[in-house]
C-alpha cells in the first residue's frame, strides 16, 4: 500500500511530479508557440503534446 510503503510513495510521488512536469511544459511551449509566433493553436498544441509525451517518457524511463 502506497501510504505505508515508503519506497512505493516516493515512486509515486516521482511520476506525480513527471506528470506535473509535462503538464507544464504542454502548457507552455502551446502559449510560446501560439504568442511568439502566428502559429495556429492545433499546430501549437499538436506540438507542444508531442513535446510533453516525449519529456514524460524520458524522466519516467530515467528517473521512476
């Protein structure tokens, strides 16, 4: 159980905080691409997801 085993709270906690971190960074290179440039919102958001997707993998393999 989560709450009591102390090595399965911290692994949730590292893929709590690699979800946070895609999550971020979804939202920011979307609202970079869109303000920056006159890039449409699906193309900026297609781009930004793939981005995210790619960032969560990386530190799940890496780090969880």
């Amino acid at each position: 159980m989560i709450l009591k085993d102390t090595k399965e709270r911290n692994r949730f906690l590292k893929f709590a905080a690699v979800g946070a971190l895609g999550a971020a960074i979804d939202f920011g290179v979307m609202n970079l691409l869109t303000h920056l440039t006159s890039m449409s919102l699906v193309l900026a958001g297609t781009i930004s997801f793939v981005c995210a997707v790619a960032s969560n993998f990386i530190w799940n393999r890496i780090w969880t």
